[in-house]
C-alpha cells in the first residue's frame, strides 16, 4: 500500500511556534523591540480586526531586514542545530523514525516560511511545502513568493505537488483551524495526534 503523510510543522511535530523563536535567535534585540511594536496589532489579531498574514509579514521583515538569503540560510541551519530535537514532539520523533520509507511519501505543510523549514523537513527526509520567502536580488523583500500556506492554501499546494501520481492512502497531521482543509481533503486525519 503506497501511503502519502502530510505534517503541519508548528504545534504538530514541534512544542512551540517557530518563527517567534527563529526570529529571536536571529536578532534578540530587534525581535523583542518589534514584538513590543507590534502588540496592538497581536492585540486586533485577536480581535479578528487585522489580517494574520499582514502582521506576519510585518514582523518577520522588520526583525529580518537587510538579510541576504545566504545570511539566512546559514542561520536557518544554525536554529536547526540549536534546537533540533528538543523542539520536537517525542511522540513525533518516534512516529517519523518508523515510517515505512519504501511505501510511503512524507511531506512537512507549513504556515512558516522555508527559510527555517527546510534544514527540519531535509533531517525528516522530507519535502516542504510552505510560506516562501521572497528575495530579489539575493535581499529579501516585504513579501511571501506566492499565498502565504494556510488554510485552503496548504490543499491547493499538496494538490499541485501530486499532480498526476498515484496513492492508496492520504494521511494529514494537525492541531489549529489553519490544518482543517487539509484534515477535511485527506483520506484519513489525526488532530493533535502526538500532543
């Protein structure tokens, strides 16, 4: 039996949200100050009065301005290594170790950016779909390249990744609303299972 897994990343495999900790491994200093900046705009978040992906964006690129995407990805590898296990689920670690790798395709379904994904999803031997960071000239921008993967967004990116194979099974892993169309499309789906 041929099996597709799809992981949510934060708060599914890891005990923590990653991009406040990411974010403050690559610049403490900054990340506190933008964070107090930014908390009347947690604060309409929550109120359901400002759009999630805008104060996202915001937040990421005020700590993360002036980064090249080398610079990044040199401290993408770093918060890896930094943090990497004890950010992860020991129920996820034990599930990802005995997956049957000759029958099964594992994918990581990210809101985060790839940025601080990928050195996570390549340990995993996985493939990532996620928020992607854009750079333009090696800096990155203010902007995702492309919709910011969430929600409906994260089916339309599996989808698109699939297209045209062929599998017995399809099993989705998640614990927020954000995982719910993914929960919703696959065959058979686990909330909160490694909590």
């Amino acid at each position: 039996m041929k099996k597709l897994y799809f992981f949510d990343f934060d708060g599914t495999l890891t005990y923590k949200d990653t991009m406040f900790l990411f974010l403050k491994f690559c610049n403490p200093t900054k990340f506190y100050m933008q964070f107090a900046l930014h908390v009347p705009l947690f604060i309409l978040l929550k109120l359901k009065l400002a759009e999630a992906e805008k104060v996202k964006k915001s937040l990421i690129f005020k700590v993360l301005k002036n980064e090249t995407k080398q610079s990044l990805e040199k401290k993408s590898q770093l918060f890896f290594e930094a943090e990497f296990p004890q950010i992860i689920r020991e129920n996820a670690l034990d599930f990802i170790k005995n997956i049957d790798r000759e029958n099964t395709e594992s994918y990581i379904v990210s809101a985060s950016l790839d940025i601080w994904v990928q050195p996570f999803a390549k340990h995993f031997n996985m493939e990532l779909l996620a928020t992607k960071a854009e750079f333009i000239n090696d800096q990155l921008t203010k902007n995702f390249a492309g919709a910011n993967c969430n929600k409906i967004e994260k089916v339309n990116r599996i989808k698109e990744a699939i297209s045209g194979k062929k599998y017995d099974k399809t099993i989705a892993f998640g614990d927020t609303s954000g995982d719910s169309a993914m929960l919703k499309w696959a065959d058979e789906s686990h909330f909160q299972f490694f909590h």
